[in-house]
C-alpha cells in the first residue's frame, strides 16, 4: 500500500465517532488552513505551499500545525504575491507526499479559512489527480461567518465591515497582518479572526457547529481577496 492510500485508510477511519452538529465549538477541533498555489484553476494549477494551525478550546495551539512546501515546474503570475519562485521549491516534497502528510493531520477536523472554497477546490483537484477520495471534512469560512455574525447584529456598536477580505478583516479585529501571503501566515492571521469570531458567535447564541456552519446572506463586499 503506498504512503498515501495508507494516510487515506487513517484519515476515513478518524471520522468513526466525529463530533456530531451540536457540539459546543470549545469541543471541536478546527483546523486553520491556507495554500499558495500557482493560480486560480483548480484543474490546470498547482500547490506550492500548505499552511495549517489548530484551534482548538477557544485558543490556537501552536503544537498542532502543519507547513508544506511543494516542488513546481515553473513560475508564474502568482509568484509576485506570494513569493515563492521555483527555485526556492527544489527541497520541496512532492504531490502525493504532501497529500498524505496533509491528510494525516486533517483527521476530522472542521476546516476553516478565508474564501476557504478555492483551497478545498486545489485539494480536492490534487487529490483527484491521485486517484483519491475529495475531502470529508465539513469547512467554515471566516467571510461567510462574518456575514452570519452581522446579520445577528454581533457588530453593533463597532464600525461597520465595510471590506470583507482577509486584510480587511485584519483591519477591523486590529490584527498585524504579519507574514501575508504565505501559507503559514495567512493560516495563523485567520486563525485569530477565527477566535474573536467565535467569542462574537457566543455572544450572538451561535452556541452549536451547526449554527456556525449556516449558509450566510449573499453579499459581494471582498469577493476574490483572499
């Protein structure tokens, strides 16, 4: 069995018993997760780098990450925002081992990121490239909670979100944007949104993993900024 059928048969396994919809969020483990890639298509781009971080208990847990840095062929358009060129990604892992490694960490977690659809997507298309299984896990993305949170009036008496991107999130929970556009960095920024977010939710009776996994109202303010 190769390394990542085996990661596959550990990552399937670990969703025997996972938490059930009415979990408090303080139970749940939620994993913060960004990638760098070489575009925006899932089908013709790839993965440069993976970043992930913990929460779990209301508190990020710096002993549970994941990082990945992924060989590719060449540089492309995207290599000015994130910075990585191919020439940096010559000790980088491949694909597969990337993917196993990845899915050995996931477990069940709840994912979580900004604009986290594109990530899943990249994933979702690695995997498939493998001949894999999509991911199982249920996913949060920080914009839609957002959304959910003022439509409950969470924001009440603070200044409006006008800019519903990963900076402008940043902006508004008085966040240093540190180390922006890398995986690791952007994973650790959402992941503190993340947090002020949940105590927000407690605060609005937004006490369960289903009423944080709602469907938000439509609303295109930071469309595409990841």
């Amino acid at each position: 069995m190769s390394p990542l059928a085996e990661a596959i048969s550990e990552y399937r396994a670990a969703f025997t018993g996972t938490w059930p919809q009415t979990s408090a969020p303080q139970g749940v483990r939620f994993v913060v997760l960004d990638c760098e890639t070489t575009g925006l298509d899932p089908k013709r781009d790839r993965i440069i780098s993976i970043g992930a971080v913990a929460v779990t208990g209301g508190e990020i847990d710096l002993g549970d990450t994941f990082e990945s840095l992924l060989r590719v062929l060449h540089n492309t358009a995207a290599t000015l925002v994130h910075g990585i060129t191919r020439d940096e990604t010559r000790e980088g892992v491949g694909e597969e081992e990337a993917l196993a490694g990845l899915l050995r960490y996931l477990r069940d977690g709840v994912i979580v990121g900004h604009h986290i659809g594109h990530d899943m997507a990249m994933l979702n298309a690695a995997l498939e490239r493998h001949r894999a299984p999509g991911l199982l896990n249920r996913r949060l993305d920080t914009g839609e909670l957002a959304l959910l949170l003022e439509a409950d009036g969470a924001f009440a008496g603070h200044a409006p979100l006008r800019d519903l991107s990963l900076d402008g999130l940043c902006r508004h929970f008085d966040i240093v944007p540190y180390d922006r556009h890398t995986a690791p960095g952007d994973a650790f920024l959402t992941a503190q949104i993340l947090l002020r977010m949940l105590r927000l939710a407690a605060r609005s009776g937004r006490r369960t993993l289903s009423a944080l996994l709602e469907q938000p109202p439509r609303d295109n303010r930071g469309e595409g900024a990841a």
